[in-house]
C-alpha cells in the first residue's frame, strides 16, 4: 500500500509540475495580477472605492485564494520539499508575500495591507521575461549609478562650501 501511495503521490507531482510550465496557467496568473493592480488602483479614487467597497474585498480574497493555490501547486511540484521549493527565489518571494497577506492585524493597518497587496503585483514580473531581463539591469545598474550619485553629492557639496567662503563676505544674510 505505501508503495501505491508513492507512485500516486509521484504522479500528482508530476501533473502540477505539467500544470504550472503550461503557458494557459502562466497566462491566468498574469491576467489575475492585472486584475489585482487594477482594482488596487481605482481603490485609490475615493468615490470608487466607497461605492465598490465589498465588491474590492470580495474581489481581493477571490485573488488572494488563486495566488494560495497557485502556491500550493508549486509547492506541490517541488514534492513537497522545502529544499526544492526554495532553489527558485521567486517561489520565496511569492511565499513570504502571500503569507504576509495573512498576519494578523494587518488587515486591520490599511496602509499595511495596500502595501502587501502591492507586492503581490512585482510577482508578474515572473511571466514576463523581457520584464525580467529589464528589471535584473535595473538591479545590476544600482551600485554604478549609487557611485555616481555619491560623486555628484560630494562634488555639489565641495562647490556649495567653495561658495560659502569665497562669497560669505560679500552677502552675508544669503
């Protein structure tokens, strides 16, 4: 009997691995997270979101549900392993997003919850590759223009002081 359950168990596996490299559910994720971006931002118009208030949240739990099943599979198709699970940082990512949805008393901090729910859209960046290979410039790109930014600072500062001596006299109130 344990080895019946390890083949079926094997075979689930399998499946939900099939299942998520398929382009229709990457597709259904990506249309989902528009539809999330899209409701979070009418609920920034304040006439929107006081005339459409249960159907937001009814909305954003119907999202929330997909984004854990969504997890469940993949957790699945890694076997369950939490090693395997993790080689693939965007499944971290995705976990601790989602269960951030679900710490108490964060529903209850509006501010909070907007912010995680923000998050929850940086997961489409996953199915678009081109969006992906923009975003890994823009990250390999930080520490050349932080360097700059830090050389315009001190140059900036060097001819603000430069200033102040060579002109203090001549105005003293500016």
């Amino acid at each position: 009997m344990g080895l019946a359950l390890q083949e079926m168990r094997a075979g689930v596996d399998e499946r939900c691995r099939h299942m998520i490299a398929t382009p229709i559910c990457e597709k259904a994720i990506v249309i989902v997270s528009v539809i999330n971006v899209t409701m979070i931002g009418l609920e920034t118009f304040d006439s929107v979101a006081a005339g459409y208030h249960g159907v937001f949240d009814v909305l954003d739990n119907v999202i929330l549900a997909v984004y854990v099943i969504e997890l469940l599979i993949r957790f699945t198709a890694a076997g369950w392993s939490v090693r395997e699970f993790a080689k693939t940082h965007w499944n971290v990512f995705d976990f601790v997003v989602i269960a951030a949805s679900f710490v108490p008393g964060l529903r209850a901090t509006a501010m909070l919850l907007r912010l995680v729910r923000l998050a929850r859209i940086v997961r489409i960046i996953r199915f678009l590759p081109d969006l992906h290979v923009v975003v890994g410039a823009i990250a390999r790109s930080i520490p050349g223009v932080a360097s700059l930014a830090a050389a315009t600072a001190l140059l900036i500062y060097i001819y603000g002081m430069l200033g102040w001596v060579l002109f203090a006299n001549h105005d003293p109130e500016h």
